[in-house]
C-alpha cells in the first residue's frame, strides 16, 4: 500500500511541490490559497478554463500570486501574459521553482519577471522571503556592492 501511495505522489511532483507550500504556510503566519483549475459563472457552464497562477498567499507583509513549477519548466504562454500584466502594476507576481539536482540536493529559486532573486536550499526560507522582500532586495544589492564584480579582476599585491 505504502509503494502504491509513493507511486501516486511521484506522478506530478508539481502538484506534489504546490501542496506541500499549502501544508507549511499556516507554519510561518502565511496563508497560501488555491485558485480552482475552471471559473463557473452562474448561467453558464464555464467562463474561463486556464487560471492566472496557482495560488495567492496572504502574509502580513502583502499578497502575491505564485507560480509554483518543479524542475525547468517555463511558464505558459498565459501564465507569462499574467505575469508581465501584474508585474507592470506592482511587482507582485512570483514564480516558486523546485529544483532536484542528482536526487540528493534540492534548491529553491524565487523569480520574477525571469530573474532569479532569492535561492535556498530550505522551504522555510521562502515564506521568510515573503514576510517581507523588501529586506532580501537590499541584502543582495548590498552583497553586489560589497563583492566585485566578474568583468574586473582584483590585482595582486606583491610585498
């Protein structure tokens, strides 16, 4: 029964990914709310079949839409539209990206509008990133201005 259930769970590690986030967020002050696959509209049978993200979570900080995708894959052509769409407004759509490297390490990448702003190898660090992004922003610019860059090389002082 074990193996049957383990099989079950493997068939869409997308699914599997979005349902543990639901499961964590009460964990961390979040709420993470599923958006239904079909949108009925009283009358018709359905107004709309492809939904704008999979989900809204609500922290005390704000409410984003998140995309979750396991591995490399790209948003759909809606999903991107939405995307561009909400980003144009305020900055608050995100894509959630499971990564699974060699079976062994995984990683998680937070990114908006196709940049990679936020990596972890800890789930719980994502719902810290939402408690308030503004905090991670400044760290990574602060981390860019204290480090140098790749195009110029530091020069070897000879004593």
């Amino acid at each position: 029964m074990v193996e049957i259930l383990d099989k079950k769970m493997n068939k869409s590690p997308e699914r599997d990914f979005r349902d543990v986030l639901r499961k964590i967020a009460p964990l961390y002050g979040c709420e993470l709310i599923k958006i239904p696959d079909m949108v009925f509209k009283k009358g018709e049978k359905i107004k709309e079949y492809k939904r704008p993200c999979d989900d809204l979570l609500i922290t005390s900080h704000g409410n984003y839409m998140i995309e979750a995708k396991y591995g490399n894959n790209p948003l759909l052509p809606h999903q991107k539209a939405t995307m561009l769409k909400v980003n144009a407004i305020n900055q608050s759509f995100f894509v959630v990206r499971k990564i699974k490297y060699k079976a062994v390490r995984v990683m998680y990448h937070i990114e908006q509008n196709g940049e990679k702003i936020f990596k972890t190898g800890d789930i719980q660090k994502i719902f810290k990133f939402f408690q308030d992004p503004t905090e991670h922003y400044s760290q990574c610019i602060m981390m860019d201005s204290m480090l140098p860059s790749k195009k110029r090389k530091l020069r070897k002082v000879r004593v």
